[in-house]
C-alpha cells in the first residue's frame, strides 16, 4: 500500500496529450470544410446544414467501415499518413454506389497509448481521403485505451454519410440481361484480403516490409501500404452524362460475390479476366502461397476496384468519358441469365 496519489495520467490516460492531439489535428480537419459546416472542431457533435434548394426528395446514405489487419503493415512499417485514406474510402466508396455525394465523415481512432505525432499522421491521411472524396471531416473521437491496445498500434473506423435525390438512387433494379460490366482498375489490395496476403508473404514467404520486389520497384510493405482508390469524383461526374443502372464496390469478397448484390434475381456477371490488368501483386500472392484462382477472385479485387452495369450501347462512351477524367476503365464481362458469377 502507498500513499502516493493515483492520477488518470497514471493510468495510461493523458488529458494534455489528448487536448494536444486535437490542437495539431486543427489545420487538417479544417481543410476539409465544405461551406454546409456549421460547427468548429471541439463540440459534441458535428452540424452540417443541408442545401433544400439543391434537392426535391433527399435521401441520406449511410456507410461505415474500418480498415481491417491492413494496420499491421503500418505499423512494422512506423507508416502512419496513408492508413486514414483507406478508412475514408472504404465507407464513401460504398455510398457512391447508391449514386450519392458523400457530405460528410467522422472518425474513431483507438490507441494504447497516445502519442500527438502519430494522431496527426493518422488525421493527416483521414483529411486527404476527405478533400479527394470532396466530403467534409466534421468531427470523431480519438479514445486512448492503455492494456487494451499495445504502445504504437490503434484501430481506426468511420462512417460516412451523403445524399441522393430519391428519382436518382441507382438501386440496380433496371439492370437486364445483355447489358454490360465496365471495370475501374484498383491501386492494389485496397483494404481486403490482408490477413490472407499476411499469412502468405510474412509467414510463408519468410518476407520483411522492407523487402524489396525487384519486379515492382519498391518494398513489400510500400506495395501493400498502397492506399484504397477513392472512385467518388469519377462515378458524379458519369452520372451527370449517362446512365449507370449498378454499381458494386469490390471489397471482400472480390467480383464472385461482390456483382451478385446489385444484379435482380435470375441474372449473373459473367467476368472475362483477360479484358483488365491484373497487379503483379496478386500474382506474386499466388504463386508464393500456392492459392487456388478461385479463392484468389474470392478474397481479393484481382485490379478491379469498382464495377458499374450500363447500357451495352452506352459502353463506348462511359469508357472514353473516363478517359477523359483521366481514369482507365476497361469493359470487362456482360449480364447472363443465371444465379452465379461466371469467371473465365
């Protein structure tokens, strides 16, 4: 027994750090302000004023998502500014397949303990895949759990949340057969797959993050730390021109599962592999851990980030107004009748 005085800082809980976290956080999340932002970070909750005049029947969606053992790669590899974009990505990537402009997003981040530099960096890449994703960081919460998490390691999630004019939500309902898959290539693994790709390359392979792969110019861990592609500026900008009639974001699950959940019942993708570019990446998963092709196109995106289902005489012009976005888009499989994705 001591009569030494016990304080929260001796804990594992500092206040100060915590209030100086925010402080050098200010600069990132107000860069992400769109004019709709009514509050200041610091408040209980974010205020985001809606614009009645843009919209007849606004509908909100909503999506939430974290990055998964993804944060294992940025921690080996003392790498914290690119994770807080895939966290933006994989949540306003999902809500843009309803055809709606993601507004706004609030983060969670968990640590064992806090340390404001890394706070920043992580905040840092959260406020980068906000400003690509044209979406406004209105707020979050930064918990610092000592025992629960070890010293340097965090779990950071969000959710996001946008709107869409209730006439304009793309639901997938009109899609038939005959009608065609456009696929927008992926920057790698995204935010899927790592507990696969981990166990293969570290524990199989024998592999560090500073591995160097010859044949992709760079370290296993800058490959794999290779932050989710955020498809929102392209997807708005085709809606404004043409007709999308289903969208899917290829997540877990890859194109097997991931297609499936827009197409009406009694139709099927069928997904011709030689249309797109595969990162070598994936190869290089596959031969090191022997895995079958089959669970490779179950677990992993293959290259293909995003799907959209249009029109078979719409296909031309969606893949060259992508083009013009300066985003390749490769026609990549048609709509069959059936009731499981064919991959050939």
């Amino acid at each position: 027994m001591t009569d030494e005085k016990i304080t929260y800082e001796k804990s594992g809980v500092s206040i100060d750090k915590g209030n100086q976290s925010v402080e050098m956080m200010k600069p990132f999340v107000k860069s992400t302000f769109r004019k709709e932002v009514l509050t200041d970070l610091g408040g209980f909750g974010g205020l985001f004023a809606l614009d009645k005049e843009k919209y007849d029947e606004p509908v909100l969606v909503s999506g939430t998502d974290g990055v998964g053992t993804k944060l294992k790669i940025a921690f080996a590899m003392k790498k914290d500014d690119t994770i807080g974009i895939d966290a933006v990505a994989m949540c306003v990537n999902d809500i843009v397949v309803t055809g709606a402009e993601p507004l706004f997003f609030l983060d969670y981040l968990a640590v064992g303990e806090l340390d404001p530099e890394q706070v920043t960096e992580i905040v840092k890449g959260i406020s980068e895949g906000c400003k690509i994703a044209g979406c406004a960081l209105i707020g979050g919460e930064t918990a610092e759990m000592p025992g629960f998490y070890p010293v340097g390691e965090y779990d950071v999630a969000g959710f996001a949340v946008g709107i869409v004019e209730k006439n304009k939500i793309i639901d997938g309902k009109k899609i038939k057969e005959g009608d065609v898959v456009i696929g927008l290539p992926s920057s790698g693994l995204h935010s899927n797959g790592f507990s696969l790709a981990r166990n293969v390359l570290f524990e199989r392979g024998f592999m560090q993050v500073d591995s160097y792969i010859e044949e992709m110019g760079k370290s296993i861990g800058n490959i794999l730390l290779e932050p989710t592609k955020i498809y929102v500026k392209t997807i708005l900008s085709l809606l404004e021109k043409v007709e999308i009639k289903g969208i899917a974001h290829i997540t877990g699950g890859g194109l097997i599962e991931n297609v499936p959940r827009i197409l009406p019942e009694g139709l099927a993708a069928e997904i011709t592999v030689a249309s797109f570019p595969k990162p070598h990446i994936f190869d290089f998963i596959q031969k090191i851990g022997a895995v079958d092709e089959a669970e490779m196109y179950r677990v992993f995106n293959m290259g293909v980030g995003m799907t959209m289902i249009v029109d078979q005489a719409e296909a031309e012009q969606v893949i060259a107004l992508c083009k013009a976005l300066d985003e390749e888009a490769y026609l990549i499989g048609k709509i069959v009748k059936g009731s499981e994705t064919i991959i050939k």
